[in-house]
C-alpha cells in the first residue's frame, strides 16, 4: 500500500508504455511518461560488457534471442511518450 502523503512515484520498466494487452491498462494512471533512447549499437555495447562472463554462445543468445529483440519490440509498439530524452544528451 502507498501511504496518501506520497506525492510522486516513479516507475521504471521496459514494458510499462507497451501499447498492447494489460501493459496499456496502466496508461491512464501516468500523469507523466518518459523513453529513453539509445542507438542500437550502443545498447549491444553495453549488453556486451552486461554479458560478458558467459559463454560466446550464451552471450550471443541474451543478445539477439532475448535483449535486443525485446528492446526493438519497446521502440516499435509503444505509445509516444511525453518526453522523449536521447542517451547522448544526458
């Protein structure tokens, strides 16, 4: 339960403005939406260096089989934000 004197809450996920099943429900309950966005050759940078204990075959699934198909997905079939900040600028 959050307490009546919470004034603001911030909410961070992947998922959370995906324009499809229950993920759009909460869209009415956002006052204020946000996406950040990177260029794809810098999220495959960073998921590298995430992935870089496991096995070229292991890293190499998290990758393309999982984290980037996924992030594609987010940019592809989410509403549009109300602000929209670019990795480079922060």
């Amino acid at each position: 339960m959050i307490p009546q004197s919470i004034r603001y809450i911030i909410a961070e996920g992947n998922y959370l403005l995906l324009n499809e099943g229950r993920w759009r429900e909460l869209h009415p309950h956002y006052d204020l939406t946000v996406m950040i966005e990177e260029p794809e050759a810098v999220l495959r940078a960073r998921l590298e260096e995430r992935w870089k204990g496991l096995s070229a075959e292991e890293r190499a699934w998290k990758l393309d089989g999982n984290d980037l198909p996924n992030g594609r997905r987010v940019m592809q079939d989410s509403i549009d934000p109300d602000f929209v900040f670019h990795g480079s600028d922060m």
